[in-house]
C-alpha cells in the first residue's frame, strides 16, 4: 500500500488535533439522541452528513457496532438477574451472586461510558447519536428498546433503499443475494413494524425517494425540532461523498 503523501498527513494531524480541541472538558449530558439504523449502501452516509448540518447535532459514522456487543451483554445480565436472582444463594451454587446482578444500573452505566468513551462528541453537541449499518438481524426490535432505555430520549431513523441497487454495489459483491434480500425485507418488517408501535421516535426513509426530493426529509427535521430549510438541504444533497465515486482502475 502507497504511504499517503506529506500533505494528505499534515492535513489528518490538524484535523487530529483540531477535533481535540473541540472535545476538551467533561463530556455534557446531551438534550436527546438521534440514531441512523439501516445496512450498508444504503445512503447512510450522506443522511448522516445531512443531520451534522443541524444546529447542535452531532452525528458520528459508524463504530462497528459496538453497542450490539454491550446489548447482548446487558441481556445477559438481564436473564441472569431474572432466571437465576432466587433461589441461588447457596455459596456452593453454580449461579451464587446473581441475586446481586442488577442489570438496569448496568445500562445506566453502559450509557455513560458509550458517550464519555466511545463518542466523546464535540463541545456544544445537544442531540447526539451515530450511523450504523450491521442491524440485519432478527432480534433488532430488542435491540432497540435496549437503546431507548439507554439513551432518553432516544429518536430512530430508519432508512433503506431498493434491494437491487444495494446488491449491485461492491460492498455486498460476496454476499448470498437471496440471503441480502430476506435480510433487508425482515429488516423492512421490524422497522415498519416498530415505527407504528412508536411513531414519537421515529421516522422512516426510502434512499430513492428523499434523494430525488428533499421535501422526504421534513419529518427528519420535525422529529428533532429542527428548521426545514429545502434549499441547504438540497445543497447538501447534491455533493457526491468521496466513498460513492467510482473507484479508478
């Protein structure tokens, strides 16, 4: 692999140091939070820097989905407190201590560690959130409610896009097509579903639909009480990311 040239360095080392800066100081406890929940190639991306646009949001990229890790290890901690907190006193118990398992002030302090730790936004920030795109998977409605418990309060957007086009990009080239597409209509039917038994705190996109119109996203601003401006949105819309351009050969 090519060594990146003297000024691609200096330019990441001053925005290294810059975004030091912006972080300085006990990390605040933020107004709300906002979450993009989708898969890869879905446009993720530029909804994420479309929501940075905002005034205080503060909307980090992807951390390879390291709350799912700390999911299932409140839900651990959650069976074990329920299946196994009575009648397993006994020092001689396999299951001795899990009466003292307390497995909500566990998500309390999984919260506080994921911002002082993990996004560590920057000074100012009032919501705050990430992108992801690893919640293909069948339990994501549970995975969820963990979040909402956590991070109050807690706002999802959800966004997809054609499963055809998300196939034909190089980022699933491997991928069994027929298990990426059962994948994102299970995807489709949780997230349909948990936007109706939630309609507070959430809002659902269609990539090919707000891309084309930026009038789609007025429910984006609405859920996190924010102006609508069309003409800065579409601004925004109209720069192509770097990642999305066609890789030379």
């Amino acid at each position: 692999m090519a060594k990146p040239s003297l000024k691609v360095r200096i330019t990441t080392r001053l925005r290294r140091y810059a975004e030091r800066l912006r972080r300085i100081g006990p990390v605040a406890q933020p107004e709300g939070w906002v979450f993009i929940i989708t898969y890869g190639r879905s446009g993720s991306t530029l909804l994420q820097k479309l929501l940075n646009t905002m005034d205080g949001v503060y909307v980090a990229g992807e951390n390879l989905n390291v709350l799912r890790g700390l999911f299932e290890a409140w839900r651990n901690a959650r069976v074990t407190s329920i299946k196994y907190g009575t009648g397993h006193q006994a020092v001689g118990d396999p299951w001795y201590g899990a009466l003292a398992v307390d497995p909500d002030a566990f998500a309390r302090q999984i919260g506080e560690a994921f911002l002082a730790s993990v996004l560590r936004p920057p000074r100012g920030s009032r919501i705050v959130g990430f992108k992801e795109i690893r919640y293909l998977v069948p339990d994501l409605a549970e995975q969820l409610d963990f979040m909402a418990q956590v991070f109050v309060p807690a706002r999802f957007i959800f966004n997809r896009r054609d499963v055809g086009a998300v196939a034909q990009s190089g980022w699933w080239k491997d991928a069994d097509q027929q298990k990426l597409a059962d994948d994102v209509a299970q995807f489709d039917a949780i997230t349909d579903a948990y936007v109706a038994a939630h309609p507070d705190r959430c809002v659902k996109l269609d990539y090919e639909i707000w891309t084309r119109d930026p009038d789609a996203l007025r429910p984006v601003f609405a859920l996190l009480d924010r102006p609508f401006d069309a003409v800065a949105v579409a601004d925004v819309l109209a720069v192509r990311l770097d990642h999305m351009q066609p890789k030379k050969a």
